[in-house]
C-alpha cells in the first residue's frame, strides 16, 4: 500500500510538466499563427526629363555635376561642333555674294559704263548725220545722171547700216541709264533672302551647341566625360524634377480595397524618423498575368493579380527624396 502511494506520487509530477508542456505548445502555435496586418512597402519616384542634342560633337565642358541644382535656361554642357563653324562662314560668304549682285542690279550700271554707252550713242548718230548728207548729194547727181544708178544703191545701204547702228546704240545707252530690269531686281533679292535664311539655319546649329535645362530640378546622372563624341540625339544628362515626387506601390488585389482614385491614405516614411504623411491616390492599374500571386492550393483559393497604386503627397515633405521606402499598413 505505501508503494503504491509513493509511485501516485513521482507521476504526479510527470503529468505536471506534460501539461506545461502541452500549454506551451499551444500557446505558441496561437502566437505562431496569430493573423498580422499585411504592410504594403512601395517607395518615393520623382520625374526625370534626359538632355540630349540635335547635334553629333564632342563634350567640351559640363557647367554643372551630379546633385546640382538647375533651373529653367540655364547651360548645362557645352559641346564641340567644328563643322558648324566651317558651315556658317560658307553661309556668310554666300550672302555677302547674294548682296553684292542684289546690290548691282538695284543700282544700275556705273556712272563710267553710262558714260561709255552714251559716247557710242553719239558717235553712231554722228556717222548717221554724215551718211545722210552724202546720200542726199549722191541721190541728187544720180536724177542729175552725173553717177552711176549704183552709186546711189550703195550709200542708200550704207546709210541704212548708219541708221540701224544708232538705234542700236540708243538702246544699249536707255538700257545703261534704267538699269537691271524689274524681274532680275526681284530675283537678286530673293537670293540675298535666301543666303540670309541660310544664315539663320546654322545660327540655329550653334545654339544647339550649348545644352540647356528646361525645367528645374536636380542633375541626377551624367553619362558621357568630357571629350568623348556623342552622336544626334544621345542623352547626356537626366535631370529629376524634384518638385514632382509621388509614392508607388505594388498591391496584391485582395489588399486592393484599401485604395481608391482620389482616396487619402495615410502612410509612413522610416527614413524620416517614421514620419506619417497623407497621400491622394491618383493612378491604378493592373501590372498582367506576370505579376499575379499563384495559389498554393487547388481549392480555396485563387490567383490573384498585383496592382500598381500611385499617389502624391497631399502637401510638400521636405527630405522626401526618391528611391525611399515607404509604408502602407491597412
């Protein structure tokens, strides 16, 4: 009888620990498996302009490096364009060209070239005044029969010749005083206006030399160094328009009814010491099959598809800066 009391005894304490044990087993599986409020993680983005050139040239110069600030017109690189500079000065020379005949069609012939026709003029006139005289004696001793019928044949064409070179003269004397006509006038100035637009075209080509900011912000990255060649079009810098941050997110759909365009969600930023701020939700769409959570089970549950949520800070958060996390807790 005292043994056996004594062996109810040692299993008492036995059974104590087991059902510490199992107690313990139980409340960790509850806290093991105890539900969570899912945290949605998405982070800062700010937009990004590239500054380019229509001109292939080499860096000559970078006003400015990563992390500086840049406003609106100012020069950020400056590139070497030679064949410019050689383009402009054949441009030039085509409108001092241009110039100088619409300059010698406007004004007419020289005075000594006036002068010279003028001269002409006179003399073929005073040869025709002396060939009528001589072939009104020859006409009047030929009625006379004193010359030949011949004779008379031969001063008449000679004084029409006389005629015909005065008139000829007369003319290229008028043509002297008037000067180029009206539609040669014409053309010579509309070959001055096109050496001048040409002019204007590589002014142009130069400005493209100078690389400048449109919008401000902040100078992200740079990709060339200074001299190396960059073609038509390549990016040489992007610069972050740091006043146009908003938040992005990635949402499993089941999580999706948290959010809603023009909704105001509060979220928090670790990197400023967990600091809350508002957000209004302005974009929403579905990222495609690539993206959605699979299932694990055949039955109960479902694929579901992930959304990216996009919002802006309801005011301006100052060390807000892009590529920091940020935190949404439904």
């Amino acid at each position: 009888m005292a043994q056996k009391s004594k062996g109810e005894l040692n299993l008492i304490p036995a059974l104590l620990i087991l059902a510490a044990v199992i107690v313990l087993v139980v409340f960790g599986s509850l806290y093991a498996f105890k539900h969570e409020d899912e945290s949605i993680q998405g982070q800062a983005e700010v937009s990004e302009y590239r500054v380019s050139s229509k001109l292939a040239g080499r860096i000559l110069e970078f006003r400015v490096g990563e992390g500086d600030k840049v406003h609106e017109g100012d020069v950020v690189a400056v590139l070497e364009v030679p064949e410019v500079q050689a383009k402009m000065e054949q441009a030039q020379a085509a409108e001092s060209a241009a110039a100088a005949l619409s300059d010698k069609a406007q004004n007419g012939a020289q005075k000594e070239d006036v002068q010279s026709a003028y001269e002409l003029w006179q003399k073929a006139k005073a040869a025709t005044t002396v060939m009528n005289k001589s072939y009104e004696r020859i006409a009047r001793l030929t009625k006379e029969g004193v010359m030949a019928q011949q004779k008379l044949d031969e001063i008449t064409a000679q004084r029409d010749a006389a005629i015909a070179t005065e008139k000829a003269a007369k003319l290229q004397y008028e043509k002297a005083v008037a000067g180029a006509r009206a539609e040669d006038k014409a053309a010579a100035k509309a070959q001055v206006e096109r050496a001048k637009g040409a002019v204007n075209e590589v002014k142009s080509y130069q400005k493209e030399t100078q690389l400048f900011a449109t919008a401000d912000g902040e100078v992200s990255e740079i990709f060339p160094q200074v001299g190396e060649l960059v073609g038509s079009g390549s990016p040489i810098m992007n610069i972050a328009m740091t006043d146009d941050l908003w938040l992005t997110f990635n949402v499993r759909e089941d999580l999706l009814s948290n959010f809603a365009i023009d909704k105001v969600v509060k979220v928090r930023i670790p990197a400023l010491d967990n600091k809350e701020i508002e957000a209004k939700v302005y974009y929403m769409k579905d990222l495609g099959s690539y993206a959605a959570w699979k299932a694990t089970k055949t039955t109960g549950q479902y694929d579901m598809k992930t959304f990216e949520v996009k919002a802006r800070p309801v005011q301006k958060v100052e060390g807000l800066r892009a590529g920091m996390s940020v935190l949404f807790e439904p």
